[in-house]
C-alpha cells in the first residue's frame, strides 16, 4: 500500500479542482481500511480533467502523484443519485487528513 506524503495529498487537491472530492473510502472487500478515494458525478470526467491538470503541474509532487495513480487499481461504486465515487484500495492518504474523527 503506497501512503500519500501532505504534499502529495494537497497537488492532488489542488489539481482536482471542482471536478470531484477527496474522500477517504472504504470499498468491496477492504474490510473498514480506508484509501484515497474522489467523490464525483462523472467517473471519467473527474479522472481524465485530473490527468490533465496533474500533467501540466511541473511540481515534485504533481510528477510522484501521477506515478503513484497510473500503477495503481481503482475500483468505482454508486454513491446514489446520479454520484459516484472512484475509489484507488492501494493508496492511503496521509494519516491524520480526513480521518473519521474529521468527518464529525
């Protein structure tokens, strides 16, 4: 499992835009473990605008993010109401950022 750094974490904020939100997600068969997942209306859209924007950032971070995301499995579940949300079970966020205590 690959954590996010903060920095890491924050390129991909930045970089996503209004295109989706940073959840931490607990899929199928992940059994309460949490992993990065992008709360979004259009699974494709959101992805594909991020490879974009990730693309054109020349950041350290922005570079790592795209190695880290084109090795790693994602997995999408409907979140209900025309909402999904896309879902990468090997990558972690950074400890701390949107923990359950959080959410509250």
């Amino acid at each position: 499992m690959t954590q996010l750094t903060a920095e890491e974490y924050s390129a991909l904020e930045d970089n996503l835009g209004a295109f989706g939100e940073i959840q931490r997600y607990s899929g199928r068969a992940m059994f309460g473990a949490g992993c990065l997942g992008i709360a979004t209306d259009n699974e494709a859209k959101a992805l594909f605008n991020l490879g974009i924007a990730l693309a054109q950032d020349d950041s350290e971070e922005a570079r790592k993010l795209i190695q880290i995301l084109y090795h790693a499995q994602w997995r999408s579940d409907s979140l209900g109401r025309d909402s999904a949300i896309v879902y990468f079970p090997s990558i972690k966020l950074p400890d701390g950022i949107l923990s359950e205590e959080d959410e509250d």
